[in-house]
C-alpha cells in the first residue's frame, strides 16, 4: 500500500511521534489498527466541523422558517436511519472478514437495509400528522416525498458502506466518501439557495449523499472488494446468521445515544431553556472529543474481526493511543475552558465552565469503556455489552432526573464522571486479566455464519 502515511494529516502524526511511541511514524500507520482508527478520528472531526458549517452557511442564506423546516425534515430523517439499521452494520464489520462470498453478504445486507428503511419511511409518512403535523407538507408534493423517501433510504446505506470499508481496513474511504459528502452539501446549500427555499436545504443534502454514494458504489467498494457490482439481493443464506447478533448491537447502541438523546429534554423540563443551553454547549464540546473514542474502538472491532490472535495487543494498543489522543485534549478543555466558552458569551463562561471541566475528565473513562466494547464487539460477549451499557444509560438519566433540582446542571458532571469512573475501574481490571481474551459467544448463532 503505497505511503499510508501521507493520509494522516501533519498536525496528527506530529502528536503521534512526540507522544513517545518508539516506532516511525510510517511504521506506525503500517499497522492497520493505528492507521484506520487515525482516519477514522479524522473523517469524524471533518464530517463535525464541515456540518457546523454547513448550518451557518444555511443561516446565512436562508429564512429562519426554512432553517427551521429544513433541519426539522434532516432530523425526522436521521431518526429514520436510525431505527432502519437494524445493527446490520456492526454484522457487516464482525462477519465480511472471514465470508466465503463477501459480495453476496455485502449486497444481501444492503438490500435487506433498503427494504427495512423503506418501510420504516413509509410508516412515518401515513402517519405524519400523528407524529410531526408540522412536515405535513412534505407528503403533499411529489417530489419533495420522493426526495425525502430517497433520503431516508441513502442516509441508512452511507453506515452500512463505511461498515464495508471498516471491515476490509480501507478507512480512508470512509474519509473520502464522508469529506465528499460534506464539502458538496456547503456548496449546494449555496447554489440552490436563489431558488429552492426550503426545499433547497433537503435537497442539497440529498444530492451531496447521492454523489457519494455513488463514488462509493462505482469507485471505492469495487477497489474494497475485487469484482463487488451492486445487485440487488437477498439470498438469506448468508444474513440469516446475522439478524441476532444485529439486533443486540442495534440495542445496545441504542442504549448508548440514549443518555445523548434524552438529558437535552430532562434539563429542558427540569432546569429551562437557559439552563439547557448552557449544559448543551459543554455536552457538545466534549462529546466530540468522545468520536475519538468511538472510532478507535471500531478499529479494534475490526481488527478483532479478522483474527482474535493478537487481540490483547491491540487492546493495549488502543488503550495507548486513547491516552495520547485525549489526554492533550483533557488538559487543553480543563486550562483554556473559560476562553473557549467565552466565544458563546460570558453566560456560558459562567455556568458551564464548571460542567465542562467534569465532562472533561469524564472523557478519560470512557475511553475506556469504548475500547472495552469494541473487545466484546469482537469476542462476541453481547449479554456483557448490553448489561454495562443499558446500566451506564438507565443510572445515569435515573440520577441526573433526581438530583439536578437541587445541584443545577453541573449535578449531571458529577454523576457521568462517577458512574463512567465506576464502569471504568471494572473495565480496567477485566482488561489487566488474561482470561477476558480467550474468545467466548454469548449465544449468538454463529455456527451459521461458518457457511457466509
């Protein structure tokens, strides 16, 4: 593979070499786990940073209404996505490593996600005025229904893609497709803005989405995969082992987006909209530094997919490159939180200073925990991975709902902190063992995917 060192930007491999790993820095981007977790952190950050730009561009160009319909039509889309995925893109990084017939596993998954977002969009539409009357418009122009329609559908394939590239190691196409993706919505916002009005936002999403995914299909899954052609498939052969590990996965990440989800509406009840504004921006801030997390522990995962023979050291590896990534950026939040939030306003430097540096803090442990579920990921352990993570998310909105009428929104720096540092030295002393590294199932049907 010719210069994989060349994919990492300058700023990062700088981070890498002076963070005291011993090896060079083209050796280190040599071993796949470094490498596609680096890019994956880098396609993360550029997808977050191309999206806050986008909306400003949107604010810039567009009425309130239509930023307001706009992101109200993205948002009922993504929440479409999200329920069609079913898990199958964690099937597809587990099994596509060792398939005997990748291209028909790979299309099988994609057809049966369309059929399932297809649905999944169908019944939100019939029932638009139950649920969202004010996208009443959407159903009532054709194009704009069949836009959102194709939306839906594409907005639920573009993970399963990336499971793809994930599993095969090829990060660095998520990176190009997901940067694609981004640069395209900026400027078709802009030029569809004189004449499309609330439909141009949609629409400039749409096509963005569109275009990369059809470089993925045409250029980057057939350099993935020798000889993959999308065709439409589903032979359940090779997904009938797959739907039960998928639908844990799909809890389980549910379960993980439950406390980013539902603490905005807690504070908003409980607390207001100020306070909820204040707690949002420091919630913000430091879960994105958390997608470093998430995407080193889809390299694990991977990695683990392929072989389970050097799992512990990658897990170390993991561990390592956590610390190096997030601790500078720890310690940056804690020592300059009070300018960063100042450029919000000095409301913010006042009221959320204070949960910012807890969250902050609270970033190491979960770390952690992320490494710790991409070993389980790989291993199989579902039963394990649905118990800490449904546990993490049931204590914590239980606590925060409890206890922030009297502390404020900083009650809810204390208990993330607290419960993911509970989580975190049983997660620790789990990995210091040996025993967790020996391969165990969880009653997941794998003897099916022997056949894939």
């Amino acid at each position: 593979m010719k210069s994989i060192g060349r994919r990492i930007p300058a700023f990062i491999r700088g981070i890498i070499i002076k963070a005291g790993f011993n090896q060079n820095f083209s050796r280190l981007t040599s071993i796949p786990l470094y490498r596609n977790a680096l890019l994956l952190i880098i396609s993360s950050l550029a997808t977050a940073a191309f999206g806050f730009i986008f909306w400003i561009v949107v604010a810039r160009f567009y009425s309130t209404t239509e930023v307001g319909l706009g992101s109200a039509v993205i948002s009922a889309i993504n929440i479409i996505a999200l329920l069609s995925m079913a898990g199958l893109n964690f099937s597809l990084i587990r099994f596509l490593p060792k398939s005997e017939n990748p291209r028909k596993l790979i299309n099988s998954s994609f057809t049966f996600t369309i059929i399932i977002s297809l649905v999944v969009a169908g019944i939100f539409i019939a029932g638009i005025n139950l649920w969202s009357p004010a996208l009443h418009f959407v159903p009532e122009n054709a194009i704009f229904l069949l836009t959102f329609i194709a939306m839906a559908v594409m907005s639920t394939l573009s993970p399963q893609i990336n499971a793809v590239f994930i599993a095969r190691r090829s990060a660095q196409f998520v990176l190009y497709k997901d940067t694609t993706l981004s640069l395209l919505k900026v400027a078709l916002a802009i030029a569809l803005s004189t004449f499309l009005y609330t439909f141009g936002v949609v629409a400039s999403w749409t096509l963005a989405l569109a275009i990369s995914l059809g470089l993925s299909f045409l250029l980057f899954l057939p350099r993935v995969e020798r000889g993959y052609k999308p065709t439409p498939s589903l032979d359940l052969r090779h997904i009938g082992g797959l739907p039960g590990y998928a639908l844990v996965n799909y809890i389980t990440s549910l379960f993980t987006r439950l406390p980013i989800m539902m603490l905005p509406i807690i504070v908003l009840n409980l607390l207001g909209t100020e306070s909820n504004a204040f707690f949002y921006v420091a919630w913000i801030m430091t879960d994105m530094l958390a997608s470093i997390s998430r995407s080193i522990s889809q390299s694990l995962f991977a990695e683990g997919s392929h072989s389970n023979a050097n799992i512990r050291t990658d897990v170390i590896r993991s561990i390592k490159l956590t610390a190096v990534l997030l601790g500078p950026a720890v310690i940056i939040l804690l020592a300059a939180g009070k300018w960063i939030l100042l450029a919000f306003g000095p409301g913010y430097s006042d009221s959320s200073l204070g949960l910012l540096w807890l969250l902050s803090i609270a970033i190491l442990p979960r770390g952690i925990i992320f490494v710790y579920t991409g070993l389980l990921r790989a291993q199989d352990r579902l039963k394990e991975l649905l118990i800490i993570r449904s546990l993490i998310a049931f204590t914590v909105l239980l606590l925060c709902w409890l206890i922030i009428p009297t502390t404020g929104i900083i009650g809810i720096g204390y208990v993330w902190l607290g419960i993911t540092g509970l989580v975190s030295i049983f997660v620790a002393a789990r990995l210091a063992g040996r025993s967790v590294y020996s391969t165990v199932t969880t009653g997941t049907d794998l003897e099916d995917v022997d056949s894939l």
